[in-house]
C-alpha cells in the first residue's frame, strides 16, 4: 500500500478507536513510524486528510446503497439496507460522533455532505416506496417524507446518542445492532399482516446479534 | 438584574444565535458594554459560564417535564410534553446544537447530563405508558423502552440533524415546530381508533405552526 494510502487507513482507524478530536497528525506519524514530515509531504493538514476519507465516505456510501431493483424480495431489500447501515457506521463511526463540528470547520465538507444527504434521503424514499408496493408495509403516503427523515435522524445520530446517553459508550457491532433494531421499530408498525412473522424473524436476528450472540447467515 | 445573571442571559442569547463555538468571553463582555476583567470577577473562563448555564437547563427541564397526573386527559398529557420539548429546544438550542462536543470536553457536565438523561428517559417511559393505560395508544408493551429511546433521540438530535442536512438551518419556531411534527408520527400508527381525530387535530395544528401561521389557542 503506498504511504499515501496508508496514512489514510491509520487515521481512520485511529479517529474511530480514539474519537477524531483527540487525534493529531503527529500521532497518525508515530502510529506508521513514519516522520511528521513525511506525513506533511502527502498531506498539509489534518483537514485535508479529513477531506480524502470523505472522499471515501462518499463512494462508500454510493456503492453500499444499492437502488432497490423491483426484482427484488422485500426481505432482500430490508436486508440490503441493513447491511448497508451497519457498515457506513462501522467503518466511520467518528464521522457520525463529530458529525456537526467537522461539518461548522469545513464549508467544502459540508457542501459535499450536503449532495450526499441528499442521495441518501431519495434512496430511503425509494426504499419505503418499494416497500409499499410490494404490500410489506401499508402506510399513509403522506407520512413517507416524515418517515424518511425519520430514520435518516435515527441512523445519523445513532452514536451521538449513544455516546450522550452513557458513559464509555464503544462503537461496538453490539451498539450498532441496536440501533438497526430502532430503524426496524420504525417500519414494525405499518407491516402488512401477510409480513408481520418475516419482520419478526429478522427482527429476532437482529436482537440476537445486539446481544452479542453468533447467528447463522 | 445582577452583572452575574446578565452575562449568563447574554451568553445564552449569543451562543443560540451565532453558536457556541463561534462565542469568546470577549464577545460577551463587549454585547454587555463590560469590561473583560469585569467578566472575569465573575466567571474564570467560558467553561465556566457554560456549566451556570448548564444547571438552568437542569431546573428547566425539572420544572417543565411535569410527571403526568393519573387525573390528566391524554390531550393534555400529550400537549404538555410537546409545549416542554418546544421551550426546551428553543431556550437552550445551543446546547442541543453542540452536545457530544460539549460533554467530550467537560466530564462534570458529562455526569450531571447522564442524569438529566436518565431522568428525562423516565419521563417519556411513563407518558407511553400513561398513554396505553388510558387508551389512547395500544402498542406491544416490549417495544416501549425501545420507542422512548427513538422520541429521545428523536427531539435530542433535531437541531443537529437540521443543521447538518441544509446550510443556513436557523433554530426558528418553525423548525422546532416541524421537529415536534416528527414525534407525532412516532406515536401515530399505535393511537386507537378512539383517539384518532384527537391526534389528526393536534398534528394539522402543530402542521400550521410548522408553516408559519398563527394558530388560535
């Protein structure tokens, strides 16, 4: 991996087990054994290193959520999303803790967070609507909008709350498993009849792995 | 007023419109026509004024979350809790803004807000149950403790997820308003049959509010 790469790598891996605030660029150096200034040769600052992984972010968050072909199960398309979510919080989880601030310290991060808020609240649209005309849930078409924003909050700040909510909270799968059984309440209660035991099997799997327990694929 | 009062009533103005992190003691002293060293007679740094302002918050929200009376009807139950939740984000929106930075930086603040958060969780468990007991809201009573975690996170959050999914997002009435709209939803698919008027009516006034208009009281 070129040194480029790898200093990226670090710094994400560093920012999400030690919270981005408490990360300097002198600390990514000594994590590679490398010199600050060869650190400095590929990157001026801090923000800038902050810039690529949001480069990363982005494609991340392109390729992982798949637009919902109409092919596919209902289960196959909750599921997707699922994965989807578990892995943009796994992977970056200290963008979501310090997601306002790195947005208030950088204009063009914030722009480019903005397109992609944007991407992101059509894909949840898409996805309730696919939902909807495969009959798995029945809802007033007027509340799609506010549900859509609803879980978009509920995803985002997941690990805010978390980590307000209770002391020494780790960005563990566990926690982040219990946050995808809060998007699962939100859809419960408009599941058509015909899809209740299908949502409470996943449902179940789900609270199994928020327990820490190993579940069959 | 005393100069003490007057510097945490001006902090709090200046840190809910321009943020708190965009807010000096300077700026403070200089919006009050007071010396610096005046300020600091009274607090030592921001910190400090930041926890005064901190423990107005927790009287705020002892005071305003009244425990639900057996006596009360579910309209009033309701209405109250969403009136608490309107001048709690609209007196304080700052912190709101601005938590897990807040709390990272202050291990003081960080514990007294695991209280107020352990308190505030009470609160919302009971007016749930209150609800189902009354009969307004027939829900699984497993999924109780997983929706009062989903209204907190929902009302904790709002303002961060505001201004971080459009530029320019001003803590305005109507933003609030269209905040509280989304805890409406939540309750929405468990209200009985019986109460489902009483919810539409109280969810087109809080839609009105949302768009600007005056609502008759």
């Amino acid at each position: 991996m070129k040194t480029k790469d790898r200093i990226i790598e670090a710094s994400i891996e560093l920012f999400n087990s030690q919270g981005e605030r408490n990360v300097t660029t002198n600390h990514i150096a000594s994590h590679l054994n490398i010199s600050p200034g060869n650190l400095y040769y590929h990157f001026s600052n801090k923000e800038e290193i902050i810039r690529h992984i949001f480069t990363k972010y982005a494609d991340h968050m392109a390729i992982s959520f798949e637009p919902v072909k109409p092919s596919q199960d209902a289960v196959k398309i909750l599921t997707n999303y699922f994965d989807a979510v578990f892995s943009a919080l796994y992977h970056f989880n200290f963008l979501y803790d310090n997601l306002p601030v790195i947005m208030a310290r950088d204009p063009e991060l914030r722009a480019q967070f903005g397109v992609i808020h944007n991407k992101m609240m059509e894909k949840i649209h898409h996805l309730i609507v696919s939902l909807q005309v495969a009959n798995v849930i029945n809802m007033d078409t007027n509340d799609i909008d506010d549900l859509a924003n609803i879980i978009k909050q509920q995803v985002t700040f997941w690990i805010s709350y978390c980590k307000t909510s209770s002391e020494n909270a780790d960005v563990t799968d566990e926690l982040i498993y219990n946050g995808l059984l809060k998007v699962i309440l939100l859809f419960k209660p408009y599941i058509t009849s015909e899809y209740k035991d299908t949502i409470n099997d996943i449902s179940t799997r789900y609270r199994a792995l928020a327990a820490g327990k190993t579940v069959e694929e």
